[in-house]
C-alpha cells in the first residue's frame, strides 16, 4: 500500500481496532496513555511522527532569554515540522508546565502541521480547541514551559504517554485518543484494521437487530462468515 494510501486507510479506522491489530502481533503498549482531544469533531488525526523531547529544567540554563536563540529546540522544532506531520511531545508525562501555547500551535497549524500530542499540557488550550488542527494533551497547564522543562532535542526517538515513538511512526487520533503505528508495518496494519472495521460495521448491525454475539463476535461460525461476505459485496460502494 502506498504511503498515501495508507494515510487515507487510518482515517477511517478507530484507534481501538488499531489497538486491536497492534496486539494481534504482540504490540501491546502503543496508545498514548493520558491524553485526550481538546476538541471532538468526528474526523481522525493521522501523519508521521515528527518528535520533541523536554528534559528537567535547570534554572541557570532556562530564563526567558534562551528564546532570542533562533535555533531554540522548541521554536525550531515548529519551524522545521515537515507539513503533514503530527507534532509529538515528551514532556515525561508533566502538565504542571505547559508543552506549548496557541501562538506556536497556531504557527505549526499554518505551516501545515497535521496535529500535535504531548503527554504534558497546553497553555491557552481553548484557543488551541478552537484551531482548524487537532491537538491532544493531558489538561490546560497556564505555567510557561521553562518553568519545569528544558527543548532538549528534535526529532529523536521518544516516549510520549508510556508509549513509545520513533521519528516517522504513524500517529493516529481520534476523539477518544491517539496511537503509534511502527511506519514499517502500517501499510499492513491498515489493510487488516480496514476489514475488521467492516466487520465490526456488520456486527453492530447484526446486534442492533436483535441477533446475539455468539458466533458472531468473535466470528467463530462459518454460516456468519458467508454471511459477511455477502453483505461486504452489498456495501462495499458505501465505504
């Protein structure tokens, strides 16, 4: 599957049944855990990983002035996100400081960004609810972020809510929450949670007529296989 192919795929599918998939081949710790959408509209985040890592602050390396340097961590990292990419932020899980505000996610946004996650918080996180990107963290946290975290690094690999991320995994949202998809395997991942998103289409079908889950959920009968199948060939302009 193609990269763009891929891409649009995930757009379709919940992070649940990711979920699911990632752990049918032993990948058990994927989703971001934590975080969740300022804003729920329906529509999922999807992009490559492009990552910044915060480090304790230390007080003598981390005062106002450290943002006249033009190649500041933070401020680079917005300035060189590729567009398309989901901005993701190790901020060891600490919200008490915030990962960013609303001028520089509005910043990513215009440069094309395709969201932004951290395990941390967000100053100004109604603005940031209000912009035309998605964007994931734990709770509004008003502190400037030298306050507790020092940018340390660009584009490294990371940890982001327990989960971990390397530059160029696909990061998936949606309004419950956000997943890592290793970039190696996500074209595969993508075919296999798009089929069992139809299927779970037609179980809730199934149930909401009445019928019960065994044998249906899991699928474990042969007569509701040809049964899916059937209904598959029924729907499948309608997907």
């Amino acid at each position: 599957m193609q990269k763009s192919d891929t891409i649009s795929s995930l757009r379709k599918i919940s992070v649940a049944t990711l979920a699911t998939a990632l752990f049918k081949r032993g990948l058990r710790n994927q989703v971001i855990q934590g975080v969740h959408p300022l804003t729920q509209n329906g529509e999922n985040m999807v992009g490559p990983a492009f990552t910044l890592r915060y480090m304790p602050a230390r007080e003598d390396r981390n005062g106002l002035d450290v943002f006249l340097d033009p190649d500041h961590p933070q401020r680079k990292a917005i300035e060189t996100c590729p567009p398309g990419s989901v901005m993701v932020i190790d901020s060891r899980k600490d919200a008490r400081a915030a990962s960013a505000g609303d001028i520089l996610v509005t910043r990513l946004m215009k440069r094309g960004g395709a969201g932004i996650v951290t395990d941390g918080g967000f100053r100004d996180a109604s603005s940031i609810g209000q912009l035309d990107m998605p964007a994931y963290h734990q709770r509004p946290s008003p502190p400037t972020n030298l306050t507790l975290h020092e940018a340390i690094e660009i584009n490294g690999p990371i940890g982001c809510g327990d989960a971990p991320v390397f530059p160029g995994d696909i990061i998936v949202g949606d309004d419950d929450s956000v997943i890592v998809v290793p970039a190696g395997i996500a074209g595969e991942i993508a075919l296999e949670a798009l089929e069992m998103t139809l299927y779970e289409n037609f179980v809730i079908e199934r149930v909401r007529e009445g019928a019960s889950i065994t044998g249906l959920y899991p699928q474990t009968d042969p007569a509701i296989k040809k049964q899916f199948n059937e209904w598959k060939s029924n729907i499948a302009n309608r997907f």
